[in-house]
C-alpha cells in the first residue's frame, strides 16, 4: 500500500513524501536551474541525483542508489528541452525499514516511485511515466511476494526490484528501465518475477495517477 503527498515542501519547485510499508522517503525537485560550469551539458537537461540516509553520512550504499536512480529517471525526462539547465533531485530517507547493512531493495523502489511523484509536482516535461516494485522470493515453493516486510525481506531467497516504463494511460508497459536483483534464483523463478512485477507496476502506477489527479484537483479548484 502506497501512501503518497505532493507538495509538501516550499522552497522547491517540486516535493514527494510517500510511505511504503515501513519506508518513508521525501523526495525534492529543483528545476530547470542555471548548473555549474562543470555540470552543464550543451544540448540537454543535466540530471543530480543526491540521496540522504536516515541515520548517519552518506557513503558508497548512498551513492549506489544514486546512481540507479539516476539510471530509471534519464531516459523518461524531456532532456533536451531544457539545454544548459540542471535538475536536482534529493532524497531524504524518513524510515528505512530494512536491515541498512544488508538491503537497499525497499529503499530504492520508494524513492524512484516518490521521484516520479516530485518531478510531476515542479512541472519538468516527462516522455511517459514509470513506476517500481520490490518483489521477493521465499522458499519453500518460491513464494512472489511484493513490497514484503522486513521479516519477509530478511527471510527471503532473493529480492528484485524493477522499474518499469508505463504508457496507455497507466494500464500497459513499455520498456524496462531497471532489473536489480539480489540472492539466489533460477531463470524460471526470474521469468515468474517479471511477471509478476509487471501487474503489480501497472496497479502502483495506477496508485500514482490518483495521487497526480488529485493534486491537479488541488491546484486548479475554484476558490470563492
């Protein structure tokens, strides 16, 4: 379950805070604004991504989610709209709900979803939406489980995340923007997955889509 607010931060263009089981994140969008010289791209939007811990300074963990976050949102952004200007995304990790040591799973898939989520509230062009699910297996009987607890993440076999590219409205995928996964698996077991994880990105980006119809209902009610 996916609960998600937009807005709620105002000194930015954009801002998420969405929870996700036991994960909380904040997400900020900053944009389109003047880079820095070494950050500035002469035909294209340049993209930073920088990713918070709940506890503690950022390190290597840190900068993984960065990049793979970095990986899901640039091929979606209208980049070349927005020549020589710069949008930065920051994260704020609230509740991890993970063993910090060990996984990042549910971590990474709240923060691309509450990235989608921030970038539609600063108005930054997109080509078409995205949404991301963590799945995990359990045995015996391989088990699909998707956004498990932390017990079931803990317990798990192997964990997957995927990012998926969503078109039609919300209803079919169209590409897949990233696949990480985790542990021990066969090719069947990965094929089961990916099925799986496609139906439950259609029904999470479906959950976003209201969140986005209602912030347009916020903004562009009649007031008296």
């Amino acid at each position: 379950m996916i609960t998600a607010q937009t807005g709620v931060l105002d000194q930015v263009d954009g801002s998420c805070k969405l929870q996700c089981g036991e994960t909380t994140v904040i997400c900020s969008v900053t944009g389109p604004i003047e880079p820095k010289a070494r950050q500035e791209l002469p035909s294209q939007l340049a993209l930073e991504v920088v990713v918070r811990p709940c506890k503690g300074v950022p390190n290597t963990r840190e900068k993984l989610l960065e990049d793979q976050i970095r990986g899901v949102v640039t091929p979606v952004l209208a980049k070349y709209l927005y020549p020589r200007q710069l949008c930065q995304i920051c994260f704020q990790i609230l509740e991890s709900g993970e063993p910090e040591d060990e996984h990042n799973a549910k971590e990474l898939n709240s923060c691309i979803n509450a990235a989608y989520l921030a970038l539609i509230d600063s108005g930054i062009a997109l080509q078409s939406s995205f949404s991301s699910v963590c799945v995990s297996v359990l045995s015996p009987g391989n088990e699909i489980l998707v956004n498990p607890t932390q017990e079931q993440l803990i317990r798990s076999d192997s964990t997957h995340i995927l990012a998926l590219e969503v078109g039609s409205g919300g209803k079919k995928i169209q590409n897949v923007l990233l696949i990480e996964s985790n542990g021990d698996f066969t090719e069947e077991i990965m094929f089961n997955v990916l099925n799986r994880a496609e139906i439950a990105c259609v029904e999470v980006a479906l959950e976003l889509r209201k969140a986005v119809e209602g912030k347009i209902q916020r903004d562009f009610i009649w007031k008296q």
